[in-house]
C-alpha cells in the first residue's frame, strides 16, 4: 500500500482544540480518519518549528490520501501538506525507465 507523509500547522481554532483534548486524543481522531479510507497510521509525531505535526500512513490511493487532507483542511483547524513517499526499490525502478523529454528550448 502506497505511503504519505501528512504534515501541517494548526490554525488558532485548532490549538485551542488541541490544548483542551491533548495531543493522544488528536492522535486518536487522525487514526480514525485513515482508518475510515481503507488505511493505516504508521506514525504520528508533535514537532517544533515550521509544522506542528507529521504523519506517516499507508494509505490505498491519492484520491483517498486527498479526500483526508480536503477534509481536515476544511475544518478550519488546520493546513495540511500531503507528500507521496517512494521506496528504494521504487526508485530502482524509475531509474531503469525509458523516458523521452526534450528540455525547454533544446
């Protein structure tokens, strides 16, 4: 199953939730969303700096993946980013593809 990278900032309303319910409670809410798509959460973390979260799930698609940004980022609470993540050997397979590409004014 593909996996994402979700990560993002809270918004005024969002903090004011997150201070009232604490951070197990968001984790628990954010599990249910991608369990409620099909997929898992692998990890869920706090940080400092530009975001105040990221997350790694195992979701079945972009469009699934899609619809749980859409949905929190429409709550006001919160900006999510989503970023497709590769493995390795994904990676050996992209290398090993025949691409045709003529670069801007060549």
């Amino acid at each position: 199953m593909p996996k994402y990278l979700f990560h993002g900032s809270y918004t005024d309303k969002g903090l004011k939730g997150l201070l009232k319910e604490g951070g197990s409670k968001r984790r628990e809410a954010t599990e249910h969303v991608i369990k409620s798509v099909g997929g898992t959460l692998k990890a869920y973390y706090f940080a400092f700096g530009e975001n105040d979260f990221y997350l790694i799930a195992d979701v079945p698609d972009n469009v699934s993946a899609s619809a749980c940004s859409l949905v929190a980022t429409a709550t006001g609470t919160c900006t999510v980013k989503t970023v497709v993540l590769l493995t390795p050997e994904e990676v050996d397979q992209a290398v090993k593809k025949t691409v045709e590409y003529r670069p801007p004014g060549q």
